[in-house]
C-alpha cells in the first residue's frame, strides 16, 4: 500500500494524527510506517501546526511566583524561583533583557 503525503486532509486530521503518535509511544518513523504517512508529510504539518500555535501566544506569559529566595532587606534586588529557573532582577532592570530572557524560557 502506498504511503498517504496528507495533502486531501485538513488540519483537524493532523491534529488527531499527532495526538495518536503522542500517546503511542512509537518513534515518528515507526508510527508514520504503521499508518502509511509520509514522513516529510508529518514533519511539514508538524511544523506548520507549531508555528501557527505559536502565532496565538501572547508576547508576555504571566508567571506564577512560587517562592522569593534571598530577599535581604538591604538589597535591592529579588530572586524569582519558578520550577527550575532561577531570575534575579535587579532594581535598575532592562524591561528589554526581561523581554528576551522570557522569550528565551517560554522556547525551552
């Protein structure tokens, strides 16, 4: 049988088919032979599919604060700890550097 490239199928398929290979456990390569997918096909709407959720987010993510680690009161900066990153902003921060850094983060 000769493997499908995707192209007569929609955006609602390719998410269907991607959560199918989340939940399989297989290899990209392996779930694509079981299911006669092309794989450049699945890389392609892989990508698309990524891009455009990543169009949809906000510039700037609110970030819960678990704990202030550090605090002294003759400091004048603050150590933000959220799951394993570690921030420390400075009285005198760039709004710029934060801008990158959480960027940077939201990538990761």
């Amino acid at each position: 049988m000769k493997a499908s490239n995707g192209r007569s199928r929609g955006e609602e398929f390719w998410r269907q088919l991607f959560h199918e290979w989340k939940s399989s456990g297989l290899t990209i390569q392996s779930f694509c032979e079981q299911k006669k997918i092309v794989l450049s096909s699945f890389y392609n709407w892989k990508k698309k599919l990524s891009d455009q959720s990543c169009e949809n987010k906000p510039s700037f993510i609110e970030l819960p604060v678990h704990e202030i680690l550090n605090q002294k009161k003759d400091s004048d900066s603050i150590l933000l700890s959220y799951n394993n990153f570690h921030i420390e902003l400075s009285h005198d921060f760039s709004e710029e550097s934060v801008s990158k850094l959480l960027n940077i983060l939201k990538g990761l």
